[in-house]
C-alpha cells in the first residue's frame, strides 16, 4: 500500500458514511493503492453496523473492533500495527479534521519530514476546549522543546515505519510527537481546516485533561530512564545512603568518645535515609529485570475484517 489511514471510532455513527466519503475522496485523489483502517473502539451506539456497510461497499476498507473500550491510545496503536502502508494518515472520526488537507500534508511530509502535525489554527471549538488546550500545549512544548503548536490534533501524516514503531498505550496519543521527537524523527506542522462537530457531543473531560499532565509525566520519565531506570532510582538512593551514612557516623564518633546514644531527631533522619536508600536501589535494580523483559499488550479484537471480506473472529 502506498497510504494507509488509520480512524479511530467512537460512538460516531451519524458522521461516519460521509467521513468515509470524503476520505476516500481525498486519498484517491493522490493514489489507488490506499487502505482505510476503521478501529471500532467498543463504540455502544451503530457505529459497528454502519462501518459494516462501509466495509462490504469498499474494498479498500478495513475494520477492526474492540469488544470494549480501550480508548484511543489503544485504537491507534492496533491500527498502526495492521498498516501496511508507505504513509501512514490518522484523523478523528467526528468530521471536525478535513480529509482535503492529507494531500497537503503528505506533501510537507516529502520535504524531509517523518512526522507532520496539523495545527487547528482557526479551532472551532468553545472555550472549555481551546483554553486548556492552549496551556496544555505551551507547556509540552516548554518541556519536550519541539516547536509545534497542537501536539493533540487527530490529523497526522507520518512515515509508515515510525508510525508502525510507536509504543502507545493509556493516554499517550497525545504525545505522539514527543514520543516520535525522542525517538529521532523529525517533527513538522502545518496549519488544517478544522470544523465545528456536526453530530454527537465531545468526549472530552476535564478527568482527560488532569491525565494529560500525568502522562506528559510518565512520558519524560519514561523517555529518560525506561532503558535503564537503576540510573534514576541508584543515583537518588546513593545520594540518600551517602547523606544518612556521614548523619550515623558523627553519631558514632560520639558514642566511641563516651557520650551516650539517645534516640534523637537526626539519628532517626539519618537511620531513615539509610533504609530509604536501599529501598530506592532495590527499585532500580527491579526496573532493571522489567526492562530486560520488554512489553508489548494485546487488545483482544471483537472482529477482523479485510478487503471486502465477511466477519472473522478477533482475537
């Protein structure tokens, strides 16, 4: 395949017949070897039957079902790992992401790119979702130093290898940028259309914007010490067993000049600090084991359907 498009679905099945007939509009316009990948993210509403009927009228449809709700981390990452494409695209489902911008995308992606990230510079959104948005944004690129402007927008075009070679899980689409930065891609933007919602409502929370910090969290740690986690947890414990060795020794320079020992503040501090040290030590040395051993989870699937195929059972 030289494109393959990855759409995460969720409870969205009035937008999802002209979804589809946009995107393929738009993918057909740069090639006829192009596949759309649907991943059903345990949607309770048609979205499942209507991707159906999409899926048995088009050959270059592909959809994918979860039995439940894994969220949209989990739906990208299976969809990654079923592409087969050159190029990989991912864009929401609710219509707000234009399918018209992919060939502009793919575009800035020839110019030396592995990643390019529209920017919803003109949103469409109320102000719940644009203020927190913002200051989200600003400080992620504080942090990870990569100068885009909308780390979260759903419309990305990347390079089929990094895309397939992402590690997501819980909430970290979000940082799809930052995991590819660090990784050694390069990361792009360009401005998109973007769109009110037509139908249904937003699935955003303000329980999604706290995760968004916590996992902008995990993804530094992560990032820095995930290969070798004894270097954090040893350099904090030997500091630590340092500070309450030289506490411990001034008290025993004491008891051997004949002052007796008396339980006191610093002698329970420096006691503490010894048992904490050897606490974080064991911690890294444990990070060590389950480093070794990798990671890898596996969503179960309710359904696998290929070109113009009949049901299969997932996994």
């Amino acid at each position: 395949m030289e494109i393959s498009a990855v759409v995460p679905v969720f409870n969205e099945a009035e937008s999802l017949k002209e979804l589809h007939a946009r995107l393929a509009d738009a993918l057909g316009s740069i090639t006829s070897r192009y596949e759309i990948i649907f991943v059903d993210d345990g949607s309770v509403d048609d979205s499942f039957s209507v991707l159906e009927d999409i899926q048995k009228s088009d050959a270059h449809v592909r959809l994918l079902s979860f039995r439940r709700n894994f969220g949209k981390s989990a739906a990208l990452a299976v969809g990654f790992r079923e592409s087969t494409g050159r190029i990989v695209v991912t864009l929401d489902s609710d219509l707000q992401d234009d399918p018209k911008e992919i060939p502009f995308l793919v575009e800035k992606l020839d110019e030396g790119f592995d990643l390019v990230s529209g920017w919803k510079k003109d949103r469409k959104d109320p102000l719940t979702k644009t203020v927190p948005s913002r200051l989200f944004n600003f400080v992620v690129r504080s942090i990870s130093g990569i100068k885009i402007h909308d780390f979260n927008c759903g419309l990305k075009v990347y390079r089929g290898d990094v895309a397939r070679n992402l590690d997501l899980y819980g909430e970290l689409h979000r940082f799809i940028p930052v995991l590819a930065h660090w990784s050694g891609s390069r990361v792009g933007e360009r401005s998109v259309l973007h769109h009110p919602r037509k139908h249904g409502r937003s699935k955003f929370g303000v329980a999604r914007f706290i995760n968004g910090f916590l996992d902008l969290l995990s993804v530094m740690f992560l990032s820095a010490h995930e290969s070798n986690p004894l270097h954090l947890f040893g350099r904090l414990g030997l500091f630590f067993l340092l500070v309450g060795t030289i506490i411990n020794l001034y008290f025993a320079v004491e008891w051997l000049t004949g002052e007796p020992i008396r339980v006191r503040p610093l002698l329970l501090f420096g006691v503490g600090l010894v048992i904490l040290a050897i606490q974080f030590i064991s911690m890294g040395l444990l990070g060590e084991m389950i480093a070794k051993t990798g990671r890898r989870k596996e969503y179960p699937l309710k359904a696998r359907l290929g070109f113009g195929s009949k049901e299969r059972k997932g996994n």
